[in-house]
C-alpha cells in the first residue's frame, strides 16, 4: 500500500487532492484507457457526460476519516463509479430511456448490445480494479452491493403499477436499489482507511441512510423538476407505473386517494391529469411532507457518523449530508 | 482449502466425484438457492435446461492433473459456469435470440430488463464465489476473460456483413468470443492445483486451442445441423451477418466466391438461396476444410499437454479433445 505518511499541512493538501473530482475524473479516464473499439467510444462517452462522483468522494472522504491517501483507496473509490456507471448504462437498457444526464443513452447511440456488453465490461473493469490490489473485503462488498441493485431493480419492475405496495416496501426497493451501493462505498473506504468493524458498521449507516434520502429526493424531483434540469423527462416514473413517495402519500388521501388509484389502474396519463396529480401534491403539502422523510433520513445519516473521529473529513461528509439537505427545503 | 489429501483408490472415486457432471449441477443448484424472486425463476430454469458443462470439466481435470480434489477447486469450476451462463443470457438480448437450448430463452420469457440483471446477477455470483474464497488469481484470470468476451462479441456485432474481414480476423474474435474463457478455466483448475507456471500456460494453450475448434464447429454446425439438435435455427449466424469459417472458405472460391459475395451483400437470403449455399459448401469439400482447420486446433490442443505429468486426468483432458474430433469427423 503506498501510503502518504506524513499528517500535517501538506497531507491535508493531499487529502483535498485525492477527494476532488478532477482526480476522480482523471483517474477514471485512465484507468478506462486500454478500452478499445466501441467500448473505448461507449467509455470515452461516458467520462464526457460527467456526474457528480457521490460515490468515490463517500469512499475517499470515509477513508481520510480513519487513514491516509493511498493508491488503495483511490481505486476502492474508482470501483464505486465504474459500478454506478454499468448499474447506469443497463438500467438504460431496462428502462427504454433515451436521456441520461442530458445526453443521448448509450443504448440510443450504439444500441442494446453494445449497451448490454459496454456494462459487463465496466463490471468487469471494477472487479480487476479490486482484484488486482487484493481488495478482498472491498471486492465481496461490492458483490453484494451488485446483487441488491439487481434484485432491487427487478423488483421495482414485477411491481410496477401495483397499487397494495406499503411505504415500507418501497424504501426497502430504494435501499436495494441505491441506497446499498452507498453503504458500500463508506464502508469501501473506512475498511481500507483502517477503521475497527464497529466504525465501518456505523459509516455503513451513514451511506445507507443518505442513499435513502438522496433516492427520496430524486424521485420526488420526478414530479417537480424540468427535464433540462433533471437530465430525463417529467413525471418519468409515474408513467412507467413506478411508484414513489409522493404517490404512495397520495394514495392514502382521503380525497383524492381514490381518483389518483383510478387513474393508476389505467396505466394511461394525459397531461392535464398529471398536471392535476401536480397540483393535488403541492396543494395538499405532499410534497413537503415526502421532503421532511427524506430529511429525516439525512438526520438519521448524520447521527450515524457521530461517534466517529471528529475531524475535517468528517465535517465534509456531515457538509454533503447538509447539502443533500438544502435540496428538501 | 479442505484438501482430500490420500492419493489411492479412495482418491481416485473422490476425484470422479468431483468432475462428474451431476456433482457441478448440485453445486450449481447450492450456490444459487439464495437467489429470490425473478431471479430465482430465471435461475431454476437455466439450471434445469441443462449444458455439458465444459467449462467447470475442464477446471476440475486441469487442477487434478495436478493437486487433489478441494472445495476451492470446485468454486472454481462454479465460477466459470456461472460466467458463461450469464455471458449466454447477455448474447441472448444482443441477438435477439428466442431460443437457447431449445428452450424459450430468458429474454422471452421475462422481457430484457430481467435478462439483463439475470445475467448482471450471475456474473456477480460469479466473483462472490471467488472472492469469499480469496481466489485472486482466478478473480484476475476470470475479469480479463469478460472483458475479452464483451470486446469479441462487441467486435462481431461491428463486423456484421463485413466482406473484407480476414480468417485470422475470424479467428481472433473467437478467440476472444469463446476461447479465452476455456483458457481461463483450464488455467483457473491448475493454478488451484498448485501447477507451476509454465505448466498453467501450458494448459492454458490446450484449453485456448479447444476452444477455438470448439467454437468453429460449433459455426460449422449453423450450416449443417437441425434446430432440434442445434437448439437454434439453422443458418442462424450467415442470415445475421456473422461471417464464419465456411464463410470465408467460400468467399475465396474462384467459381462460387462472386456470387457468394454478392449474396451476402444483399443481407437478405430466400430459402432457396441458403439450400444453393449448402449445396456448394458440400460440393466443394469446404465443410471438410473447415473441419480439418478445427482438427488442427485440437491437435495443438493435445500438444500442450505433452509435457504435463501423465496421469488419467491428463488422459481424461486428451479424452475430451478427441470427443471433439469425433464431431468433425
């Protein structure tokens, strides 16, 4: 393990170098950089398209918690996103998108087969990043992580439009489908940083519950975002029978439950009933109240790192809590 | 590693024990009784349509060649099936297949997202078994083998009527498409074995070499056999562009080769037209050629053996090549 060993001001530096997003970007980029042909083209593509790397900073930042920058941690980091990136490219596939981030999907430009095959390489591409530093612990994590997320998945899809699913099981589709590769990506890097099994349960907590929230308010922004903004189109989800949050509180509503119910079992919304759905939401502070769910969840994230070293990389992850945070008011 | 460590008798049923094909698929049905829902369906139902398991045999006999029977040699052998099942659902959504093994194939049955994080799931259930055993070097071997894998097939899709593709072209891509993987298993089975590492490349080029023949007369077959054995249409891979070996023989026929050529230009072929091409490659002893082009290859197969130590495993590995020759015969 190359490790930078000296703790002061220029470790800091250090630590503020590994866990910026220019790194990241350049550390995928070149360790995406023996791909070839259309999955070289399909790579490249990706890289341009950009993200906000959420889960390599939470490995970086959960490492520099407990231990120094080393290399290990940077590619703990790197596995994160290249798994987030083919989960990203084969939900395309799935989901017939078009759109993903703004830009035309990977199955639009090249089609299912490259799209199909573009996301086994990046998952291959992240096991050899593991394996080839014996990142054992991190390795069978992100196996497990895998796994949920397709079980996570498939399940949302058998249970599309299925109008007795209890706010419960959803959270419980969210955390397989997200929220685990969250978990994984703190506990990647306290793991690697050093820290005892009861410091990486509790920044696994912190993942988890911050997957949860950051899943709420995504699909909340579902039905109030523009798709300039979103990178998709508006009231995706609902339309695709996927229900969410808000839809499950407007489900239960005395009033408007049973029409919104009608409307569902006819899979079919034209734009004035979704433009009623918007203003039933907002009117009844449904809306809000799926916002103060998800924060309660960043709530729940923040208390998990509370016995854990007070230091700066503990601020910054209590710092992106907040800032998820600042997205529900 | 639970090692069976009394090399007599009792060892040598302990070793048939090990490689027998209903040995794998108990194993098979074990390491994948944890899957649930969707996934556990698809699961069951590969599991029962059956394979002759190659790829696991050729793990088991390459590390018994050298070391005895352990549980980590037959993880091993797991994780090699679970690979190339997850690589066949993969192919399946690439070419729209809705057939496999004469069975309706996963995507038809369930759709395409389902065959996608089916196969997602398997690949990761792949390295799950390595990884909880520390199977690093297999892990490496295996990762550098689903890359190749994703890089031919990707390669063939791109090449599809491609008339100016070269045979050595042709074969890298099954190299690469089919190849590698009976590499990596061989090579996987003696590294367990606690072969040295000439002895690991030199499997390693006996299971390339009998994969390479494997997979040209498995493209042999397109021309001759029936859907019923073949558990595909025939003339599969010519109507969908996928040029193979007697493809390439017939292009460079003098008398045939211009039409032939023409023929594929059109990418569209009538019955009639697929009888004439059928016809010719019988005629002209072109199957013969193609056939004797794969007996080569197992014969470079069984070279590699030579120097390994002369045992009824190495006899069981020269065994197999020759039930190969016998289908080209």
């Amino acid at each position: 393990m190359e490790t930078i060993t000296i703790r002061n001001a220029e470790s800091e530096s250090a630590d503020n170098a590994l866990a910026s997003i220019e790194n990241i970007n350049q550390a995928l980029t070149d360790t995406l950089s023996d791909s070839r042909g259309i999955i070289g083209e399909i790579c490249r593509n990706l890289l341009k398209a950009g993200g906000k790397r959420i889960r390599p900073l939470l490995t970086i930042h959960s490492g520099l918690i407990f231990g120094g920058p080393t290399r290990d941690l940077l590619d703990a980091a790197l596995a994160m996103e290249l798994v987030h990136m083919a989960s990203l490219i084969h939900d395309d596939i799935i989901d017939e998108s078009s759109l993903r981030r703004n830009q035309p999907s990977v199955n639009r430009l090249w089609g299912n087969q490259a799209a199909v095959l573009g996301g086994d390489y990046l998952f291959a591409k992240a096991f050899s990043v593991l394996a080839e530093k014996n990142l054992i612990f991190n390795l069978n994590l992100t196996v497990q992580a895998i796994q949920a997320m397709c079980e996570g998945e498939i399940n949302q899809a058998a249970e599309k439009f299925k109008l007795d699913l209890t706010k419960e099981e959803y959270v419980e589709r969210i955390v397989q489908k997200t929220a685990v590769l969250l978990q994984c990506s703190c506990k990647s890097g306290a793991f690697i940083g050093a820290a005892t099994q009861t410091q990486i349960e509790q920044i696994g907590g912190y993942g988890l519950n911050l997957g949860i929230a950051f899943q709420i308010v995504d699909d909340i922004l579902d039905f109030l975002g523009d798709s300039a903004v979103m990178g998709k189109p508006k009231h995706e989800d609902l339309t695709q029978g996927n229900l969410t949050l808000p839809a499950f509180l407007l489900l239960e509503h005395p009033q408007h439950g049973p029409w919104f119910k009608d409307l569902i079992g006819r899979k079919r919304f034209s734009m004035e009933e979704l433009a009623q759905v918007d203003k039933i939401l907002a009117g009844t502070g449904m809306i809000q109240k799926s916002f103060a769910i998800a924060n309660s969840y960043i709530e729940k994230a923040k208390q998990c790192l509370a016995g854990l070293p007070d230091n700066s990389e503990r601020a910054t992850l209590m710092e992106m809590a907040d800032k998820l945070k600042k997205r529900t008011c």
